[in-house]
C-alpha cells in the first residue's frame, strides 16, 4: 500500500512540474503578441509656376521682374506621429487615407494643357501678325489702360451713369482683366496638398527607421528611392521600466509568472536635422520580459 502511495505521489508531482512551465510559458506568449504600431501622417504642398509668355518682357515694360521657367516645388506643411492603438476616433479621423491627393478639374478646351494659359491670349484683339515682343508691349499698355479706367470709376471722372450693383460688376470685371494681361507677364501659380499615411511597428534591436524619402521637385518617395532625402523615425529610450521587480530570479521557478515590462521611449520624425514632430509612447515589443515567483 505503501509502495502504490509514494508511486502516485511522485506522478502527481512529475505532472504538475510538467504542467507549470507551460502555464509560464502561455503567459510569455500572450506577453509577446502585445505590439506597438506608430502611425505617421505627412502633408505636402505642391507649388506649381507656370511661366507666362511675355516674361522676359516683365522687366523691361511693367518694371518688376517675373520667373522665366516652369517650376514645380514641394514643401512638407504638417506631420503628425501617433500611437495608433491608443488613437481616438477623432485622431483617426483627421489622420489622411493612403494616399490623398488634390485632384484638379479637367481644363476647358480653349485652354492650353501645356502652359495653362488660353490657346489666344486674352491680349489678342486682331489677326494681325506681330511679333512677340510687340505683343508684350500692346499687353503691358493695356495694363495701364485698366488701371487709369479703373482709378476714374472710382473717383468719378468718368462713368456718371455707372453707380449701385453696376459699378461693382464694372470693377470687378477690370479687376479681372487687369489679372489675366499680368498673368501672360508674372505667370500662373497652382497650390495643392497630397496627404498620405505611413505606419511603422518598431521590432527589438533597432531604434531608426526610414519612413519614405521627400525631395523638392517630385514630393514624397518610396524609402528605396534615392533621389530623395531620408524622413526617418528614431527612437530613444527614456529610463528603466518603471513596473520592472526589484529583484527578477536569474532562472524562473516552475511557479514563476512571466511579465512583459513595455519600453517608455521618445519618438522624434526627423528631415534634413529637422524635427517634424515627436512624443512619447509605450513599445511592448521593446520591453523586456521578467518573472516574478509568487
């Protein structure tokens, strides 16, 4: 009887020995699928100069100078980095869909594709052949022209017959002349804005990622493509884990309990040596992983 009791006592205690480490061992895999997603949400600018017909004239008939080549330049207008677990409905909100960008209306077939500017400029008045240097003169004249008529509706010169809603619609219809001939002399700018999304899961042993590249001609690149600058994330830790034990056993008893302390680490978007944005976020998978015995 004696024998058959110590026979059963021993497997109960090989069983539950067998038992336990895999109960520490669920808990350090449930630790483990714990993750930290960052989310990065970039605005980028487009400014696009056209250049007009007549602008190497601008100099020399309207006095102010005017840029003489097409040009297309982009500039990095807002940057968000956030935790995208932690994120509010209303942070998820604002954050851009991947990727947004500014669509622009179809251009009227009178319309030039190429330059933006009318297939006959809003200066033609006759089928005479002239050449384009007389063209800009006739233009810049009929600048002028504008403005003195204009300055006589205001102060009453001429135009007695012209008052209430009709005078207002005589303005603003010189107003939009006068914008149009200076259009063919200073040229055509265009704003638009591309928003897009990037999300990086940081893994252990690495703290700098590159997010994508930026570059002033073509905007926002993928982060293989060299012909942009880096917008990297780094990372850096801030201090031990606050929640780490004391004293952690060097090995685990079989009735230890696995606790995966989250690394506090401040994040920082950084183009050119410039920071874009930065905060401070907790990264499970950065942390370290202690047992505590009960």
């Amino acid at each position: 009887m004696n024998r058959l009791l110590s026979t059963c006592l021993a497997a109960a205690a090989t069983l539950a020995a067998a038992i336990c480490p895999l109960e520490v061992q669920a808990q350090t895999t449930q630790n483990q699928q714990q993750r930290t997603t960052l989310a990065i949400a970039l605005t980028v600018e487009q400014q696009e100069i056209t250049a007009g017909p007549y602008a190497r004239y601008a100099q020399k008939y309207l006095g102010v100078a005017a840029p003489l080549a097409d040009k297309v330049l982009h500039q990095v207008t807002s940057a968000k980095l956030l935790d995208a677990s932690d994120m509010s409905q209303q942070e998820e909100a604002t954050l851009p869909a991947v990727p947004s960008i500014a669509t622009d209306t179809a251009e009227p077939t009178h319309m030039n594709p190429a330059s933006g500017f009318p297939r006959l400029t809003v200066d033609k008045t006759s089928a005479a052949a002239v050449s384009l240097e007389e063209s800009a003169r006739l233009a810049a004249e009929r600048i002028f022209t504008i403005r003195r008529s204009r300055f006589d509706l205001i102060t009453g010169e001429v135009g007695e017959n012209v008052f209430g809603g009709g005078l207002g619609s005589a303005l603003a219809e010189l107003n939009r002349l006068e914008e149009e001939h200076l259009a063919l002399f200073l040229g055509r700018e265009t704003t638009r804005s591309e928003s897009r999304r990037y999300s990086v899961t940081p893994v252990k042993g690495r703290l700098t990622y590159t997010v994508c590249r930026f570059s002033e001609t073509d905007g926002l690149l993928p982060p293989d493509d060299l012909s942009g600058v880096p917008l990297v994330l780094e990372l850096q830790a801030q201090g031990e884990p606050s929640d780490a034990a004391p004293n952690p056993p060097a090995r685990p008893s079989s009735r230890a309990v696995a606790q995966l302390v989250p690394a506090d680490m401040q994040g920082r978007l950084i183009l050119e040596g410039s920071e874009l944005a930065s905060g401070q976020f907790t990264i499970w998978q950065l942390g370290e992983t202690v047992y505590i015995n009960p």
